[in-house]
C-alpha cells in the first residue's frame, strides 16, 4: 500500500524525541536508536521536527540533520526489502515562507507528508491560514494539525476545518486540543466538507483509547480516529501497537469495555509523563524520563536549559510505572537495546 492508504488503514505513528548529549549536542547513537526501537516496535509511522522534537531544532541548526537522520535509519531498518518503509512525516511551522522551506527540504529528504503546525500564526484569520495551507500543500500532501494552545497551539474552529478539508492534498489531520469540544468541532468541519478521503488521527493524549474506540456521529456518518499520533507513543510503542491491533479487533466484535478501562489507565499514565500538574510545562523531560529509565536516552536535556521535570513530577512518574507497568517496553526494549545502539 502507499503512504496515503496506509494512513487511511490507521498506524502508530510516534512523535519523534531529540536524544541530546550532557552538552545539548546530538547524540547520533541515541537517536539512531530511538528509530530503530519505533521501527522494530512496528510503528507504521514516524514524525519527526514536531512539537516532541522539540521545536527549537530550527534555531540550532537541527532541522535537516535530524530528519535526515530519521529518514537514513527508517530506511536502513526495515526488517526486509518487500516490507513498507515508515511512513515519514515532517513537521513544518513558521510563517508561509518558513514552512514551505521546511516543507521543501523535506521534500528533497523523501518525506511523505507535512504536519502543518499554525501556532505561528496567532492573528491570521481563517482564509490567511487557508492561504498558507494551500501553498505548503504545493510542496507535499498535509496533515493538519489542531495543537493545543497550551503548548503553542491556537484555537481553529469549525469554519477552518471545513475550509482546510477542501484542499485537495489534505491527506490527514492530527487533532490534538485536548479538549471535547474542540475535537468534535474539528471532526464536524471535515465531515460537512464532503471528503471522506480524510484519515482522522488522534493527538489527544488525555484520551486516546476513548477516541479510538468510539466514533463521532455527524453528517456524513459516525466519524472514526484512524489511528494516532502521539508524543505518548514516544514510549511503550510496542504495547501501543497491540492496544490499536486490539481496538481495531474490538470496533468489529462490540468488545469495548476492557478496552476504556486501560484507556483510563493510559490518561493516568500520560497525566504524569506529560505533566499536567503544571500545565504540560515538563511533557518533553516526562517522555525523556521514561526512555531514560530505559535506557534508550542518557539524560532528560532540552534545547532550552529551562526545560526540565517540574517539582513532583518524578514521583509522579514513579507512581504510575508501578501502577501500570503493562503499559510499558521495558522488557522489549531490554531484548533489543545493545543492537539497535549499535552504530
């Protein structure tokens, strides 16, 4: 299958941590290794220069040698020549003439697609932001992306969506607000343009099993999430693989119930990664712990010196580890760590 109609089958698509070393420089050997952890963990997907990437990487020089590094290593990692390569999705941000730069570079590095962040564009109205969609979608084919406004994100109503959905390269939309009402208006706007080409994907790591489980009644039908990309599937891929393997099962069989409890576990378990205590101001040193602990990542360090686990969020992550330890790859990771640290 193509890229597109992979996305349309739903994937596991992890958002894409940067290892750094003590000096905040990259650390090739760790990042090599995250992606082969994704790949072998059969992730159908990878996103890399997004929000998890953090979005820094532009300032430092980083944009293009991390994607181009994730694209060598997906490529190279395949378990054999007849299986599909990940399907690689850059993330691009900025004013138009930022991201279709981005959207070019990685055009030239054999991407798929862009996930299309907006957050840069605070005042523009709805046919401004349509403008600069359009002309991104020049260049590659486009996953919207609904950011929540508490990482950078702004609010896009309704009226946006339907809009975005008309254009013709719109392949997919990650709708991540982290909120109900939000996500819904999302889903209705794409619904009422007409297009049921659109893949739906999940980036509400506060309730991801629920959305994937249950669907969306509008329109044009009850609207189902394909699958997910996440920051939260930076870890525990390989359980997640399973959990979206299961809910696909479950959507045929009506075997839903079991399914919305581990997704209330999973809610718990994302609380303390992504710590909302404070805001999500620790989510990226949270994903960063857990790999850590792993031993997938050396330390916890972020572009921005500022960046680290907020007070108490430590523990927190001590807790639902001991809570939910099925919701964790320690024993796959373990299996497989030495080989893909391997440079």
């Amino acid at each position: 299958m193509d890229a597109r109609t992979r996305l349309r089958a739903g994937l596991v698509i992890p958002a894409h941590p940067l290892a750094l070393a003590s000096d905040r420089r990259l650390d090739e050997r760790h990042q090599r290794a995250l992606t082969r952890y994704y790949i072998d963990a059969g992730a159908g997907g990878l996103a890399v220069g997004v929000h998890t990437t953090q979005f820094a990487i532009r300032e430092h020089g980083l944009f293009r040698p991390v994607l181009e590094l994730a694209m060598e290593t997906a490529v190279a990692a395949r378990a054999r020549p007849t299986t599909p390569r990940a399907v690689m999705i850059a993330g691009a941000i900025g004013g138009t003439r930022q991201a279709t730069a981005e959207a070019e570079a990685a055009h030239a590095l054999g991407y798929d697609a862009v996930l299309l962040s907006l957050g840069a564009l605070r005042d523009a109205s709805d046919e401004e932001l349509i403008a600069h969609c359009r002309a991104v979608a020049e260049v590659l084919p486009l996953l919207g992306f609904y950011l929540q406004p508490a990482v950078g994100g702004r609010v896009l109503g309704y009226g946006f969506w339907r809009a975005f959905a008309e254009i013709e390269r719109v392949w997919a939309v990650k709708i991540a607000p982290f909120d109900r009402y939000r996500t819904i208006d999302a889903i209705r706007g794409i619904a009422d343009s007409g297009r049921r080409d659109i893949a739906l994907y999940t980036g509400n790591d506060d309730s991801i099993v629920a959305d994937l489980v249950t669907g969306v009644p509008t329109s044009a039908g009850v609207c189902r999430f394909a699958g997910g990309l996440l920051g939260q599937w930076a870890t525990g891929t390989h359980r997640a693989v399973g959990l979206l393997e299961r809910v696909k099962r479950g959507r045929e069989s009506g075997a839903s119930a079991e399914l919305l409890r581990e997704g209330a576990a999973l809610t718990d378990f994302n609380a303390a990664i992504f710590d909302a205590a404070h805001g999500f101001a620790g989510c990226i040193p949270g994903i960063h712990e857990i790999l850590r602990r792993q031993g997938l990542l050396v330390g916890t360090w972020c572009l921005d010196e500022r960046e680290t686990l907020s007070p108490g969020q430590r523990e927190e992550i001590d807790r639902v580890c001991a809570a939910y330890p099925f919701l964790l790859d320690d024993a796959f990771i373990k299996e497989n760590r030495e080989r893909w640290l391997r440079l």
